[in-house]
C-alpha cells in the first residue's frame, strides 16, 4: 500500500507565497493603493469594504466635485432654457383653459386705453376691474347726434338742460347748495320708439361730461365675487372721471324687482351696485349720474325708482310733434314741394318717431321700385328718380297700419292662448 501524501500546511500569502516559496511581501513593498475622497453623508468605510453600487456613486460624486467644461456648460444652459420655455407656454395654457375669458379682458384693456388717450384722460391710475368698464366709454367725437336732431321733444330737452347739465358745466354757481346739485338718477321711460335712446346719444354729445356706456352683461362673471368687483369699479372709474354719466339701457333687465327667487350672485351685485350708488358712504358731492332708460317702469325695484328722483316721460308723439318729426326726417330727401306734411300728420295718429321714419322710407323706396321696374328707354333719359310725392306717403302709411294691425292681432292671440 502506497504512503499517503504528506498534507503541508497552505502558506500565510496564499498561492502567490506557495509560488514564490518566500515570504508575505511588507507593506511598503505593495503599490499604494486609490482613495476616493469622502463624500458628506457616506460612510466612512474602508475602500475594500465598499460594494460596487457605492463605488459607483462615489465615481459620480467626484466626477461632479470637478469644473464643467465649456461644451458642458453650454449644453447645460441649452437644456435650462428649452426647459423654461416648455414650462412658460405649459403654464399658459393652462391658464387659458381655466379663464376662457381671459383674452377678451386683454382685448378690452387695449380698448380702454385707446379710449381714454382719444378722450383726452391722462396720469389716472386704474385697476384690471377699472380698465374692463373703461371699454364702454363713449368718444363724443363718435357720436353724430345733437339736440337738432330731436324733433317733437323740445320740453323734454329743456328740462333735462337746466336740470342735468346746467348744473354739471355750472358747477361754481351751485356749489353752496345741496338743493341745486345735479341729481343721482335720471330715468327715461315711455313706449318703445319715441327717442329715449336717441336723448341719451345726445346727452352724450353735448354733456360735456364723460359718458359711460354700461352693458349688464359687462357685470357678470363665472368666478365668485367678480361681479361685485366690476359694481364696485363702475363707480370708482366715474368718480375717478368725474363729472362722468353711467347710462344703462333697459335699465329694467338689469335691476328689476328682487324677490327671494333670486340667485345669490345676482342679487349680492344688485346691493353692491344701490349701496355704492347711493348709500352709507356715499359722497354727496361727487358728480356721478345713473341715467336709465326703459319701457317697462313697472318692472323696476322700488330702490332703484327712490334713486331716480328726476324721471321724464318720453310718450307718443301728438300732431305738432309728428310734423315736426316729419319735417326733420324729410329735411334732407327728394320731396315734392306739395306734399302737406300736416295732412301726413293727421292720418299717422299712434305712429311713434321710428314708426314715421320706417314709413317715409318705404316712401323712398316706392320711388326706387317703380325707377328699377321701369322697361321705357325714353324714362331713363334724365337717369333720376322722381321725388316722393303725396300718394307715396299715403301708400307707405296704408302699408304700415296694416303692419302694426297683424302685429296687434298676433299679440291678442297669443295672450288668449296663454
């Protein structure tokens, strides 16, 4: 049996010791070994005992403790500046979605600054809620309507003169007075048709004032509380443009009668608009007048009618005011030197000043109709129209009775029905 082989003890150094067949090398001997510099926060561990994930880290964390280089930089900044613009136009768009309404309120802020330079308003501060009302003012120079282009209503006129604007363009005459101030609230009410609207394009003109022209669905807004803030910033611009005129027509759609049935948001604006108007702090010396016009007086809330001291009735026209509203329309037209206008007059008893207008240009167009339908060569010699003439007038009249009675009818059924 052969000798078992002798098992010899495995050298401290290992293979490379049982190679060598000497000794473990010193440790001066051995080449020095890479040490990474501590990063704050890791551990402190000897560079054997670190695994590969935190050599990794401890790479990256050198690397980045090193300058940039200028390829480096510049890529960076390239990234940071694509970055920012995605974001910009992110949030911008989100910003639209939410406020759909957002670009008309950029849109009417150019308006109101446009307008305020074209009114001659300079060095006035005025809030976001303040430039979107600043939209409606009117440019006198815009308006073509003066007090000679309203006929029939001359006691209207005088009263409205002596009681509104007087003491507007008098102002040191009155000023020691509080009876002789001009008046919170001026309403025009009367049939549709008889020149309330037109009264108010003229006040306008002549006024001498600023004139802001107040659309209800200016005041309403989807967010909560916005309505409050553009009541509140009608009156704050009038006063900052004063003396200034807030005309609302149909006056009766906006602030009618308020009953419980009303929606919150509705009627929170309704008390923010009277409080302001006329309320607690108040200046009773600022001159800022609500002039409103109507058809339905009855529709009113009682507030809104205590505010209205100064009310003006603007009925239908009687005989002399008709010819005179004929002879303002026809002032400037074609007309046969023997129409009788009186006569005219007499026979469009009910007829309001757009009735009479309508119906003098149906007039007119009876002389275009039968110029056009005319098929002899030797009528065309001149190339003119005939001027209007008495039978004209007559038809046109015929014509329009015929179309307020079938409108009458209409209504008498559709009442019988309800």
């Amino acid at each position: 049996m052969a000798d078992a082989p002798e098992v010899r003890p495995r050298a401290p150094g290992g293979a490379c010791a049982e190679r060598g067949g000497g000794s473990r090398l010193p440790p001066e001997a051995l080449p020095p070994r890479r040490r990474f510099l501590p990063v704050r926060g890791w551990p402190t561990a000897p560079a054997a005992s670190v695994s590969a994930p935190g050599l990794i880290k401890m790479v990256h964390a050198e690397a980045f403790s090193r300058p940039l280089s200028r390829n480096e930089v510049v890529g960076l900044i390239f990234r940071l500046t694509i970055f920012g613009a995605v974001t910009y136009f992110t949030i911008k768009w989100m910003v639209d979605a939410i406020d759909p309404t957002r670009k008309q309120k950029v849109e009417a802020q150019k308006q109101a600054e446009k307008l305020m330079k074209q009114i001659g308003v300079k060095n006035v501060k005025l809030s976001e809620y303040e430039m979107s009302i600043a939209a409606h003012l009117v440019d006198p120079l815009n308006m073509h309507v003066t007090w000679s282009d309203i006929a029939g209503l001359d006691d209207v006129i005088t009263d409205l003169k002596d009681t509104v604007i007087l003491p507007i363009k008098k102002k040191h005459l009155f000023e020691n007075s509080r009876l002789l101030q001009p008046p919170k609230g001026v309403l025009l009410y009367g049939p549709p048709g008889c020149g309330k609207t037109l009264i108010a394009k003229a006040t306008a003109k002549e006024a001498g004032c600023r004139f802001i022209n107040l659309q209800p669905s200016t005041l309403t807004d989807k967010w909560y509380g916005e309505s409050q803030k553009l009541a509140a910033a009608v009156f704050s611009l009038a006063i900052k443009l004063q003396p200034s005129i807030i005309f609302i027509d149909e006056i009766d759609s906006f602030l009618r009668n308020r009953s419980s049935s009303d929606h919150e948001a509705t009627a929170m604006m309704k008390a923010q608009f009277m409080s302001l108007w006329d309320g607690l702090d108040t200046d009773h010396s600022c001159q800022v007048i609500v002039m409103g016009a109507t058809n339905r007086p009855q529709d009113l809330d009682s507030a809104i009618m205590r505010r209205m001291p100064t009310r003006f009735h603007i009925n239908q026209p009687a005989l002399k005011q008709r010819e005179a509203i004929l002879k303002l329309i026809l002032k400037n037209e074609n007309v046969d030197r023997h129409v009788d206008l009186l006569e005219v007059a007499q026979e469009t008893d009910g007829f309001s000043g757009s009735d009479l207008k309508e119906m003098c240009r149906d007039a007119a167009l009876l002389c275009v109709r039968e110029y056009v339908n005319s098929t002899s060569e030797e009528s065309h010699d001149e190339d003119e129209i005939r001027p209007v003439q008495q039978q004209d007038l007559h038809r046109a009249i015929e014509k329009m009775k015929k179309s307020k009675d079938a409108a009458f009818q209409n209504v008498l059924t559709h009442v019988c029905l309800d």
